[in-house]
C-alpha cells in the first residue's frame, strides 16, 4: 500500500506555519494585519480549512511574502523539523489573551437539551 500524498491545503498551511514561526509572529498579529480571525488562520495553517486566493494573498500580504513564493515553500517538503521555544517566557499581553480565550471556551454556548443532566464541581 503506498502513502497518500498530503493534500495541497496542508502543504500550503505547513508553508504558511513555517513563515510566520521564522519570523517570530503570532497567529494573533498576522491574523489581525491579514483581517481575519486567530481560528480561521489556525485552521488554514493545520490544512483544515481551504483558504481562497483572496484570503492567501491577504495571510502572505501579513507576512510580507508573495503567493508564488509561498506556492514554490509548499512544493518543497520540510527539511527540517519546527521547533518550539518553550522556554520564553510569555508576554503579559499573551496571559491576557489565553485568559480570555479560555474563559470563552469555558461559557456555555447553548442551553442544555431538555432532559440533560448539568453536573457542577463543589
């Protein structure tokens, strides 16, 4: 049996993640300078989504590269793996950000089914 080939929208998203990492940028600033939101951008960099060339051209616009040279990125494999620093340590503004988003992520976002069980910690 032979490996599938990825799909064009995780070459292009893997291209895309490699960019903005070597430029030390966040989804946040690159997602606010390309007029979308973090999530969409997120999931056009995991291959999730498929991004028009519109929004392609906006993210590389962000980035301050062109689509061509992204496309050219996206037909080369990765020679190496995308490293992490783990030991910067977080600006006060990223807190502020994470607290929010998981302050979102923990409000309901609808009501429970009729006849649902609501369990609570004490």
């Amino acid at each position: 049996m032979t490996p599938l080939e990825p799909l064009l929208r995780e070459l292009i998203g893997q291209a895309l993640r490699r960019r903005r990492l070597e430029h030390g940028r966040t989804l946040a600033d690159v997602s606010a300078r390309a007029g979308m939101s973090m999530q969409h951008l997120s999931d056009v960099e995991r291959g999730r989504k498929d991004a028009s060339s519109e929004i392609l051209a906006a993210i590389c616009g962000a980035l301050g590269t062109g689509v061509a040279e992204l496309m050219a990125d996206a037909a080369r494999p990765a020679t190496r793996p995308v490293v992490l620093d783990l030991t910067r340590r977080p600006r006060p503004q990223d807190r502020q950000q994470d607290r929010q988003q998981a302050h979102e992520l923990a409000a309901p976002s609808r009501a429970p089914a009729r006849g649902a069980v609501s369990l609570s910690a004490a």
